[in-house]
C-alpha cells in the first residue's frame, strides 16, 4: 500500500494578541491509498486545524507533512476540501456554485454527468435558488457535490453529513462509499458519530482533548463493499465499543 498522506509531530499554537493556545502537539497520521480514515475526538479539540492546515490554509506548524511523498510545504497538491461550514457563495446560484471547481479549472464539458449528479444528490429543481433560499442540508449537499467536482484524489471532508436527516445521512453515505470505489478516493473525514466512523472507514483516530494527539488507532476489518447488515454485527458493537471506551 502506498502512502499518500503522512503526519508526523504535528503541533500548532494559535497566538492572538498576548495568548496562546497549544491546540495539536506531536500528532501523527498516516493514510494510505484509496484509504478511508476518519477523525473522531472531543469537540474543539483541533481536528478541523488538522485538515486547514492540509488544505494550506494554516502556514504557520511545525513537525513534517508528506503528501504523495512531497513536502506539503513545497508541493501545490489540490486537495477536495470541504470545511465544516458550506462556504457557498451567497451571489451565485445552486448551480453556479456547484460548478465553480469546473469553471475554475476551464473543464465545463461535464454538464450531463453534473445533471445527474444533482439528481442523485436531491437537488434538482433548486438549481437556480440562491443558498439563502435552500435548507442546511441542501447547502451541504451542495457543498459535498462541489468538493466532489474539484477532481482531487484526496477528499478532506469536515462534518459533512452534520447537518443532514437520518435518511438523507444514509443516502450521502452510501453514495460516498461508492465514490470511494468508482473514483479511487482517498478520504480523510472529521465526524462526531462513532457509528458513522465504523460503517465508512478503514481506520479510526481517536484524538485527545487539546493539544490532540492521537490516543487510539482502529484498523476497520470489514470487507468493502459495505452493507447495512454489518451495523447489527458482533464486530460492528466491539469496535463501536472501543471507541467510546477510548473517548471517555
Ligand atoms: N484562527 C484561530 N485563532 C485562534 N484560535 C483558533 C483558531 N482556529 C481555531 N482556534 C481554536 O483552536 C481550537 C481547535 O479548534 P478546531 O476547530 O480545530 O476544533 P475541532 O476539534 O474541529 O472542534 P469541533 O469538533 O467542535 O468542530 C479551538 O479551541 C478553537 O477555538
């Protein structure tokens, strides 16, 4: 297996003003190839720095950061990034917004694959609202579509299904395994659902109340593709199990 992102004695301090807070200290991470991995750990922790900082938008870290075996420092990888809040573009339409990634990357030849991803992804008929005329869930489906299209091999995905009913929580997870699959994604998910975490991913990291470091490691054994069925499993309870022992 090959690694695409490795982590090594991260550690972060914000400074504002006279105070400093020491939010990640030596924290370590790998992920693998078309590997899923999730972040689970106490709110406020620092999983979101974690994945701003991959994204490039926190410069200021120390320890090293390999992505495809380059410095993150040197490298200008595109990441799918989609941040805990949508970030839609109030002055651009559903659509519109939806397709920035494709305009942006002059590759707007895609407009039939886009039409049926808006319908799988409930959308159709909101296509010309503006994001303050959709619901929060629409908004983060809009968002999961748009990260979606940037066309990066690795996803950094925030929460994504937080805001989303039960139902449509399933759907988008479901549809994300199969992406995971069809495209050869490598994900690396921030969620607070245990049962979330087990169902999709192939490793957990459990991190420590701040400054986060990892505390447990969980290798996922179940085969993909994933069903329904597992969630009722002996396994599926034992890691559920671990992982809240682990968090408490
Ligand atoms: N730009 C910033 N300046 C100063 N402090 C910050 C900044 N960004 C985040 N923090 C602080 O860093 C800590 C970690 O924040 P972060 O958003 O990474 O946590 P989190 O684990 O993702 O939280 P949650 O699970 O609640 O979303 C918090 O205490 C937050 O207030």
């Amino acid at each position: 297996m090959r690694t695409k992102i490795k982590i090594e004695n991260l550690s972060k301090t914000f400074k504002a003003k006279k105070k400093s807070l020491e939010v990640l200290k030596n924290l370590n991470i790998e992920l693998y190839e078309n590997q899923f991995v999730s972040l689970i750990g106490p709110s406020g922790c620092g999983k979101s720095t974690i994945l701003r900082i991959l994204a490039g938008l926190e410069k200021d870290f120390s320890g090293d950061i390999t992505v495809n075996g380059e410095s993150i420092k040197a490298s200008s990888f595109q990441f799918g990034y989609m941040p805990q809040k949508d970030l839609l573009m109030p002055w651009r339409t559903v659509y519109k917004n939806i397709i920035l990634p494709l305009e942006i990357n002059g590759t707007q030849d895609r407009k039939l694959e886009v039409e049926n991803l808006i319908k799988e992804f409930g959308l159709q008929g909101f296509e010309n609202f503006y994001p303050g005329e959709i619901s929060g869930g629409m908004k983060q489906r809009a968002g999961i579509l748009r990260t979606f299209l940037m066309d990066s091999d690795i996803m950094l995905l925030d929460e994504p299904f937080g805001a989303l009913d039960a139902i449509t929580r399933i759907k988008m997870q479901e549809w994300l395994l199969k992406v995971l699959i069809e495209h050869k994604k490598t994900v690396l998910f921030i969620t607070h659902d245990i049962e979330e975490a087990v169902f999709l991913s192939d490793r957990v990291y459990v991190l420590s109340d701040r400054p986060a470091h990892v505390i447990k490691t969980l290798d996922i054994g179940f085969p993909r593709p994933r069903n329904r069925e597992m969630l009722s499993s002996r396994e599926f309870l034992e890691y559920k199990d671990i992982l809240l022992k682990a968090l408490l």
